[in-house]
C-alpha cells in the first residue's frame, strides 16, 4: 500500500544513510522501525480488565429469581408506556 508520510529532513537523511550503509532499502527500514515499534508497545500494553461495576446488594429480589430476561425486562419498564 502506498502512503505520505512527512518526516524530517534531518531524520529522512539518517535514514537514507543508514539504509544504504545496510544495503537496503528506505521502505525496508521504515517497515522493520514500525513493527519493532509496534510490537514493543504491544507486549507493554497491559490486559484489558473489566472494572467491577456491582452493587453492594443481594442479587435478584426473590420474586424475580428464576425469571427470564424478558420476564426482567418487562417489570422494569412496567407502567413506563414501553
């Protein structure tokens, strides 16, 4: 995929430097930065965890235990017109 990306000319020369120095090419040096980029910020990023979001209470009230969602459902919105 092609793609524009401004840099800097300082940068832009080091890296023609140094790609040529390495016999390579400028995209393969921007590619292999990117992915050793990204794949540091990948390990890095901690797991996504769900904050506990309950309510200090005792579960479902007794009339409601064992219902359906839809039984659940309708008693919220019960006398709510939905």
């Amino acid at each position: 995929m092609k793609t524009t990306v401004e840099i800097s000319d300082p940068l832009l020369r080091d890296a023609r430097k140094v790609a040529a120095r390495e016999g390579t090419t400028l995209r393969a040096l921007i590619e292999q930065g990117l992915r050793r980029i990204l794949s540091e910020r990948k390990q890095r990023k901690p797991a996504f965890r769900l904050r506990d979001a309950s309510f200090k209470g005792r579960g479902l009230h007794p009339d409601m235990q064992g219902a359906t969602w839809e039984q659940i459902r309708d008693k919220i919105y019960e006398g709510r017109g939905g």
